[in-house]
C-alpha cells in the first residue's frame, strides 16, 4: 500500500459541481498501530456474473423536458478547485435544487491532472480544505472535520472514506528534486478522531533524470506503481493503479490507469488485483470510475480494445464489444451495472449519441443530444450539452436524465464538475 506524496502526480480527471458554504473546523487526535494489528475485519464477498456477449443496439424515442425530476440521490458538484483561490463544493437534488454547499481553500497543487479533492460515502461529500484538511459536507447542511493530514511541502493528498462514514484511507505522494526520489505512504484512521490508526505499506523509489513512474522501468528506476484510494468495497479499500506518472517538468502529462488492487484495511495486505494483464485499463477522455458493480477494462490493445464491464470478482459483467476507447470519451458504470458511453461511430471529436448497456443488455441510444458524465443511481444519468464546438466541456451547464422514461430535467442550480452521488456509488 501507499501513502501518495507527490506536487507532480497527476492522476485521473473526474467530474463533480459543488457550491460551498463555510464549514466547522474540529481537531484530530489518534493513536496509531502496525500493519497486522487485529482490528475488526471486514471481508468482501464475490459476486460472480454471468458473462455476456457482445451486444446490438436499439434506438429509444426522443426525450422531453419534466418540470420535476423526483427526489434522487444527490449530485456532487465541484467549480473549479484547480485555476482558483477557492473552489465551490455542492450537494444538488434531483429537482435540481442546491441541498447544501459550502467553500473551501484549494489545494495549492490543484491542477487538472491532480485528482478531484473529494469523495463520497453514503450519506456525505468529503472534500479537501487547503493541502492537509479533509471536511465533510451532508444534505442537510451539518459539517465537520474529518482528518487532519500531515503532509510535507508539496505534497498530494489523496483520500477514500467508507460507505458507512467510520474510516478514512488516506494517501500522501511527494517527489524530492534533490534527490530525484519518489514517496508514496498509505494509512487508514477512523473518520474524525484519526483513532486507531492503521500504517500500511509504503513505496520509495528513485526517479532519475525526470522520468515518470512507469509498469516497465528500467533497473533502478521505480519497481511498482504508484496507488490512488478511489472508495471502498465490500469492506475492502479500492485502489487505482497509475503508470507514467510525469515528474514536475512534465505537469501537463496525464497519469494512465494500470489497473486496481482490493486491499484490507486491517493488515495492508492486497487481497486482489483486477484489469492489470493490458498494463492499463480502458483509457477514456475521462477515465471510468468503479462503482460497486465493477469497473470498465480494456482486454487488448489500447487503441482497438475490446471494453469490458468486470466485477470485483474478475467476471465479466458486460462486454461492449470493439471501441477505441479515446473515442468514447466518457464513460460510467452504475452500482446496478448499467455502462454509459458515448457512441463513437460518428468518429472522434464529433458531438456523440450516448449509450446505456444494462448488465448483460443490449445497447440503448439515449435521447439526448449530448454528452453523459456519470451515474446518479441506476436509473438517472448526469448529462452536458456539446459546447459551440461540438465537443466535451468539463465545466458546465448539468441536467439530470432519466433513461428509463426520457425525460430531462432542467439546468441544474450549479455549473461544474460532477463528481460523484451521495450515497456513493461504490460501496
């Protein structure tokens, strides 16, 4: 495991819109154990699927506009944490209605390619206050402080808190241009308190010359990958594996997904590691985030693949046949098993038709002429119109769509990045 400590990771972008409110700042204090200490264990369970094959579409009539989306989970949404002193986090409904927010410092090295301060359980948003404070937000308004991180100079943290609110994997990466020396140490606390906490194992290379992390490297170079907390399953902590990792000349460059590991929060010990046969996942202008169904996973090369909806267990859920992933900019799995994707037949760049494959299904053209940028539950999807190009904005205007009866909601009461639901989608 790894604590992530590094100014220059730049790991997967993601899609959340938040307005913020000013929250409650508490202290932390905790002891501390080994890897290995017992704990209560919790022990995931696999859910093996039928595997399917390669599925046909079908087109759905057109969409029309509600004037009321029933009540839904709530949307996270985040401004711009990454080009501003202050970003906006906001919990929206599914009427649309901002339900809570709250404003918080952003982190110094927030840049696009960091990754997006947040995360979700099952009843709060978790966001970054500055480098080192981790706060929570809930739909009714309530705030707190969740963990106070000890970070160096410089540093990313990175964070994945559980459904049920009581722990918090915390990752800290850092890169010494004096040394040329890349450190990643992982840990998990309880939510809070920083109580019983948990040292998991940590990565130190040596980087030479500027090169990026990478799954092949040369003698001498770093031996691993380095690791980002996305969620929790199953009682497991989920992390996604990142190769080329840019040293600081390279900020622009983009982290590529490696893969992901289950490892338990009581011991550090990983208990599986999924979709690291290709040495990436399915490589999306938007890499996919898991939700509790599975993860999207490229089985062959990374520009033709062969895309797969696979589950915790390694099964194959859905496969939605040969794409070039690039082309299918974003893409999204529910926590039922539902994948959306962009249809690229039109070729790359070009405003796209978004699909909806139920788990072992047949492909769905959705009714709505734009782009989806993930999940709100298995049946609502959080869509953006194409901007004056035709293309993806990041930040923007978001509606919700029912897929099931085709109908749109209006504009949402923030513009952003969506970033996730509450309750989480992995779980």
């Amino acid at each position: 495991m790894s604590n992530q400590t590094s100014s220059w990771i730049c790991p997967r972008r993601r899609a959340l819109l938040f307005l913020v409110a000013p929250v409650i700042l508490a202290g932390c204090t905790g002891t501390s154990r080994a890897v290995g200490s017992p704990r209560s264990s919790a022990s995931p369970t696999g859910r093996a699927t039928p595997t399917v094959s390669a599925i046909a579409g079908t087109p759905s009539p057109s969409a029309s506009t509600s004037a009321a989306t029933p009540s839904l989970a709530a949307a996270v949404v985040l401004s711009t944490w990454f080009s501003s002193p202050t970003y906006a986090i906001s919990l929206v409904g599914g009427a649309g209605r901002v339900l809570a927010s709250a404003t918080a410092t952003s982190p110094t090295i927030g840049i696009l390619q960091v990754p997006t301060p947040t995360s979700e359980s099952n009843t709060r948003v978790y966001y970054l206050d500055g480098n080192t404070t981790v706060r929570y937000l809930a739909p009714d308004g309530s705030t707190g402080v969740a963990a106070q991180v000890s970070a160096p100079s410089g540093s990313v943290v990175e964070f994945a808190v559980s459904p049920d609110d009581t722990r918090i994997a915390i990752s800290i990466q850092s890169f010494s241009d004096a040394t040329s020396t890349f450190t990643e140490t992982s840990y998990v606390e309880d939510v809070g308190t920083g109580a019983d906490q948990v040292q998991l194992p940590g990565v130190t290379c040596y980087v030479p010359n500027g090169q990026g992390i990478d799954a092949s490297p040369p003698p001498g170079t770093c031996s691993g990958l380095a690791e980002q907390p996305t969620g929790w399953h199953d009682g497991y902590i989920v992390y996604i594996l990142e190769s080329d990792a840019p040293a600081p000349a390279e900020i622009t460059g983009w982290l590529d997904q490696a893969g992901y590991l289950l490892v338990d929060p009581n011991t550090g010990a990983t208990v599986a590691t999924l979709c690291t046969a290709q040495n990436e996942t399915a490589k999306f202008f938007h890499s996919p985030p898991p939700s509790a169904a599975g993860f999207l996973c490229s089985v062959s090369g990374p520009s033709s693949t062969d895309v797969q909806l696979q589950s915790w267990s390694g099964t194959v859920v859905s496969d939605l046949g040969s794409h070039n992933p690039p082309c299918m900019d974003v893409a999204s799995v529910s926590p039922g098993g539902k994948v959306a994707f962009e249809d690229n037949s039109a070729g790359c760049g070009l405003p796209h038709t978004p699909v909806v494959v139920p788990a072992g299904g047949h492909q769905t053209a959705i009714p709505y002429a734009g782009y989806s940028v993930g999940w709100l539950d298995d049946d609502h999807l959080i869509v953006t119109p194409p901007n004056s190009s035709g293309g993806l904005d990041t930040l923007g205007v978001l509606r919700i769509l029912d897929v099931n009866a085709g109908q749109l909601s209006p504009p949402l009461a923030a513009e952003g990045f969506y970033a996730g639901a509450v309750p989480t989608l992995l779980h």
